[in-house]
C-alpha cells in the first residue's frame, strides 16, 4: 500500500453510525464519534488513539480524544502533510507534553508548534519541575509553559524563524519564566516563598555538609594507645611475676575468711586490735580475730613475697572484657585495694595480742614480724604516695606493738631476737621505674582523636567519652548535651538501650572539639599549675580544689563545654589519681628512727634479761646485744639519749640536724627533750611506751 502525502481526504474514513474511526479507543469506552471527528487516515487515527491512551483519567482521556483529531484535522486542512503530522504526533517531546496538566496539554494542541521547540520546551518544563529550594509551584510552572507555547506560537506567526528562537539559551528562558511567574505573585506569597526558599537552602546545604562530616567521622582511624589505663598503673611491676607479688595472697585471704570479717572491721574494732587487751571492745575484738585465725597464714605468706603488685591485671568485668577502663573505676578499685591492706595490718597485730594472751609468744612474734613487712612492703618508693603512706602508719603502728610485746615477761629470749632482727632487716632497693601519671593521662586522652595530623575527635573516642560518663554514676554536661534532643523521652541516655549509639549530633560536634595538640598542652598545663600549688601550699585539697575550679571554668558556656570537652572529661576523671601521686614525698626518717630505737629497746630488754640490771651507758649494748649502735637517720651519728633517774629516753635530733637537748635545762623533769629535737621513747625498769 502506498501512502499519501499531499490530501487530507485520500482513505477517507466513514464517520457516524457506519463505523468508527478509533477502534482502540472505543474498547476504553470513548466513542470519537459522538464529537463529530474529521475524515482523518488510519494511520493518523492510529497515533492519536496512542496519544490519548497514554494519558491517565477517563476524563482527561476524553477531552484529549476530542480536541486532538479536530486539530490534526484543521493542521492538514491548512496544508501540512499527513508524514510531518504523524512525525509530530510521535515524538517523544509531545507525548511527554500531552501527558503532563491539561493546561500544557491544551496548550501545545492550540499551538502546534514545530518539533524542535516543543523539545526545548520539554527539557524547560524538566528544569522548572526539580526539586530546588526556589522551585515554582504546580500551577505556577503550568501557566508559565503554557505562556511559553503562546508567545513562541505568536514569534512565529510574525515571521520569526525557529531558528531565531532557538538561539535564546535554555536556562536564561527558565529564569525568565521564574521571574514572571515571581513578579506575579502578592507581598504574603512572595514573603513565604522566600523562607521556603531560605529554608530549603539551609537544609540542601546542611544535608551535605552533614553528610561529608558523617562520611570523615566514619574513616577517621583512632589513635593507638600504648596500652590501656590498667596495664599503664601496673607498668611499675610488670616485669615481676605475680607468683612472686604479696596482694594476690591478701585478696585470697579476704575471698576465703568471713564474708563479715571486712563489714566488721569498724573504728572501734580497728582501734582493740591496736591497742590489745586492754581497750574495752578487746571482748569483741577478740571474737572477731576468731573466725579468721585459721586463714592468717595466707598474710604471713604474703608478708614474705618480695612486693606488693599491683592488682588491675585482676579487675573484673571492664578489663577482661577488653573495654578501655575509666579513671574513676580504676581509682575506686584500687582504693579498695588500699583498704584491704590497711586492714590486713592491722588484723594481724590484734591476733599479735591474742597470741600472747593466749601464751603463744612466737606466734605474737610472728605475726608482728609480718604486719611489718607487709607495711614495708607498702612503703616502697616506688609505690604511689597514698600507698607510701599507709605503710608508713602501718610500721609506726607495728613498731608501737613491737614494744608493747617486748615489755611482756612472756616473749622469750628467741622472740625477742626474731622481732629485733626482722627491725634490722634491709629493705629491698626499689628497681622497677615510676609511672608518670601526667603521661598517663595524655594516652588515655589519645583515645579520643584519630592518627592524622589534624587529631580529630572519633567517633570512638565520643563512644568513650559517653561510656566512661555512664561508668562514674551519672553523665557529664559534656555528654548531657550531646543528647539534648532525646532528654525526657524514651531515647534519653538510661532510658534506652540503644541511648549509647544514638549520636545523630555526632557528626557536628566532633569537628567543634579542641584538636589534640590544643588538648594535650591545655591538660599538661592544668595539672602542671595545679601540682605546684600543691607542692607550695603542702595541702593536696589545694590541688583539687584547683582542678574543681578550672573544670568550673570550662563548663560555664556551651560552648566551651563542646569544644574542650576531651580536656573537661579527663580533668573530671582523673583529678582522683593526679590527687594521689602528686601528694607531698613522704619523709621516712622519723618512721626510721623510731625502728632504730625499738631495736635499742629491745636490746635493753636483753641485757637486762642476761645481767638482771639496766646498762650504764647505750656503750655497754655493744657488741653482745649490738654489733654497733644505730644511727640517727637525720644526722647519720649514733641515736642520742638522756638519763633522768630510773629512766632513759632516746631522742633524734630533727630536721634541724641540731642537739638541741644536750645543753637544755628543761624545767620540767618528765619533758628532758628539747621541742626542736624528736622524742622516740622511754626506758624505764617498769617499761617504757612511745
């Protein structure tokens, strides 16, 4: 079949009741011949009837089947090729244009304009329909391509070319037509749309920037530390085995004996074990050193091991777990530690006491000799001050019970001796190096910033900074705020379990903290400063009371609470640590005197045992009882002493390195010690006491 290009009438099709033009469309339910349509070719028909059934609503369908054949019909009557009609009824630019709002689509019917600028009209119409901030409405965008067909249809009904139209750029057309569309608007409409637009920027722009900072928050690699905070506090005896350490004994003595025995242990129980069977709660006491008599022998074990150790490596739950610890956890273990100790000492002279009322000198002896080495063990200067300490007190308390023991008829010659030899007995040389607790907490604050130049907040160091909040009982207003949009609601921190992973803010505020640098130097000046009001003012409340001050200072803003946030939370954490090793150095030399005049006391107590008399002069110790007599630790000479009537006191000479009793005239005949000098004790032949 050869088709026609030149008459609209050539393949007439019948129209009425004889047959219908638009088969397909009559299956949809439109009968085209109820409009009276055109005389059109099948093939016409045959992109018409595409056309209309690509368009969506029966009603929308209905008035498309109208309209289109009528112009197709008056488009061939006025001298168009059935060829160019059929092209325009098929391409892809009119189909989109025709299925898109009944104004467009009406519009483009009227118009008939040429292919090429339906396209450029189409691809307008793309622009115009994107979701931007400044976006027109529907019915805006509607009427705008609608002016659009009108004012090219009527260009070209002036003589200009398409070409001439096709010459103006696309996008200077659609800010044209924007701009119409604007100017058309009223005061309220334009005032709306442009918060909308505001708005819609803000939110465009801040979608993005969240989303890069998402992205580099998530590839930020943290900082490895050179261990965590459990293994740097027992790096001062990781070298000894723990074999050889005396705190896993004293925790096994605790986990064996009563469970009440340590809930018991009460000022005043405390003080009968010091004191003995003189002080009144001795009854109690003695009831309570009954039921962890038999488990002693693990403290005389432990007295003997050659150090203390450190336990973290034991710490339950947060360490083995592999959880980076918290400095507050880690302080309130170890200061239960601590306590145990000191209970430990002083457990084991209440039972030197009942051991002698019980007419067991060498077990007294024993026990005395154990409490002392357990407290030497602890007064290694190697050891935390706090720890220096209470084995300080722990030795003046056992020096006190070794001469309350000594004054006893019933401690025999071989005790005497064992007691004063375990007094005379060297102290180990501490080999193992201190940890710098300042370059302790400069790891730990590494866990927080990533391994680039830039040391940027982690998304795991913000992890931690909330987690270690969690651990010290309630969370820091550093992390409160990091979680202000969820307070009182179910996601609020405690409230929920996944509270610990909502950081939706985390993106925005890990880039407002201090860089690492800035963090490092911030804290190493804090503590600095903090430290030498300590070391100057002797007070350590001074130190912490420094450090309450300047967390103080950086909380005031939010501001400030964000951006020094790493510095806030170790200053809050680790004030408890830098507290106990920035304690005055304990002075050991009145503790040292006071052990070298025990020896002299026990010497005495010999010779008078041997002979039935007191010596003459400290010279006669010497060499039966003595090998030579002991020095006096602030003068490194013999200790010095002074005879008043049937008495002998024995007496240092102080920090002023003077004897100031040798040329007094005290006029009082009890106090024959000059206040400048260090009264140790007295010796009489009815006993003497510190």
């Amino acid at each position: 079949m050869v088709e026609s290009s030149s008459s609209p009438a050539e393949n007439p099709v019948p129209t009425g009741s004889r047959k219908n033009p638009a088969p397909g469309l009559l299956e949809a339910g439109i009968d085209v011949t109820s409009f009276d349509p055109p005389e059109l070719s099948n093939r016409i028909w045959r992109e018409i009837e595409e056309r209309v059934l690509a368009v969506r609503g029966v009603d929308n369908r209905w008035e498309l089947a109208c309209a289109l054949p009528q112009r197709c019909g008056q488009r061939l009557a006025a001298g168009e090729t059935e060829r160019e009609l059929a092209a325009w009824l098929r391409d892809v630019a009119v189909g989109e244009l025709l299925r898109s709002s009944r104004g467009i689509r009406m519009s483009v019917i009227e118009t008939s304009l040429p292919i090429r600028l339906l396209e450029r009209v189409n691809q307008g119409r793309r622009q115009l329909s994107r979701w931007w901030p400044g976006r027109l409405s529907r019915s805006e965008r509607d009427l705008a391509i609608s002016q659009w067909c009108e004012e090219w249809a009527g260009q070209l009904a002036g003589g200009t070319s398409v070409e001439t139209l096709l010459k103006e750029p696309l996008k200077t057309r659609v800010r044209e037509v924007r701009r119409a569309q604007w100017q058309q608007r009223g005061w309220l409409s334009k005032l709306v749309g442009k918060t909308r637009r505001v708005v819609g920027w803000l939110l465009l722009v801040g979608g993005l920037v969240y989303g890069l900072l998402w992205v580099r928050l998530a590839l930020l690699q943290p900082r490895p530390g050179k261990g965590d905070l459990l293994a740097g506090f027992g790096e001062a005896t990781q070298h000894i085995p723990t074999e050889q350490r005396g705190w896993p004994l004293v925790k096994q003595f605790w986990e064996t004996s009563n469970a009440q025995s340590n809930a018991r242990l009460q000022i005043t129980v405390r003080t009968a074990f010091l004191t003995g069977p003189t002080h009144p709660a001795w009854a109690e006491a003695r009831t309570q050193l009954e039921s962890v008599a038999d488990s002693l022998g693990l403290l005389l074990e432990a007295s003997r091991k050659p150090h203390l150790g450190y336990p973290f490596l034991d710490l339950p739950g947060v360490y083995q777990s592999g959880q980076l610890a918290n400095i507050q956890l880690v302080m309130s273990y170890y200061r239960w530690q601590t306590l145990l100790l000191s209970q430990t000492v002083t457990l084991m002279q209440g039972e030197a006491h009942r051991a002698l009322e019980q007419s067991d000198p060498d077990r007294a002896a024993e026990m005395a000799i154990g409490a002392l080495r357990l407290a030497r063990l602890a007064a290694r200067v190697e050891n935390f001050p706090a720890v220096i300490q209470l084995g300080e007190s722990g030795i003046s308390e056992v020096v006190n019970l070794i001469g309350q023991l000594c004054e006893s008829d019933q401690m025999t010659v071989p005790a005497l001796d064992r007691l004063r030899d375990a007094l005379v007995e060297p102290q180990q040389v501490a080999q193992s190096p201190r940890v710098e607790v300042v370059e302790l907490l400069v790891d730990q604050l590494d866990r927080f910033y990533s391994t680039d130049n830039n040391g940027s907040v982690t998304r795991q160091g913000l992890e931690i900074l909330v987690s270690e909040s969690f651990m010290t009982g309630s969370l820091s207003p550093v992390v409160r705020w990091l979680y202000w949009p969820w307070n009182g609601s179910w996601l609020a921190p405690g409230q929920s379990p996944f509270a610990a992973h909502l950081q939706p803010l985390a993106p925005v505020i890990a880039p407002l903290m201090v860089r690492r640098q800035a963090a490092v130097a911030e804290l190493q000046r804090v503590v600095a400063e903090a430290r030498q009001k300590a070391e100057s003012s002797g007070d350590i409340d001074t130190f912490v009371q420094h450090l309450t001050d300047e967390v103080t200072v950086l909380t005031q803003t939010e501001w400030s609470r964000i951006h020094n946030a790493p510095v806030i939370s170790m200053l809050q954490s680790g004030a408890a640590i830098l507290r106990e090793v920035t304690a005055p150095v304990v002075d050991t030399r009145p503790r040292l005197a006071a052990e070298r005049a025990m020896v002299v006391k026990i010497s005495f107590e010999r010779y008078r045992r041997r002979t039935g008399a007191f010596p003459a002069d400290l010279a006669d110790l010497v060499p039966v009882e003595l090998s030579e007599l002991p020095l006096d630790p602030f003068d490194n000479r013999p200790l010095k002493w002074l005879k008043s009537g049937n008495g002998w006191f024995l007496y240092a000479v102080g920090e002023d390195g003077t004897d100031d009793s040798a040329s007094w005239k005290p006029v009082d005949s009890t106090r024959p010690i000059h206040p400048g000098d260090l009264r140790l004790l007295q010796i009489t032949s009815r006993g003497a006491g510190l």
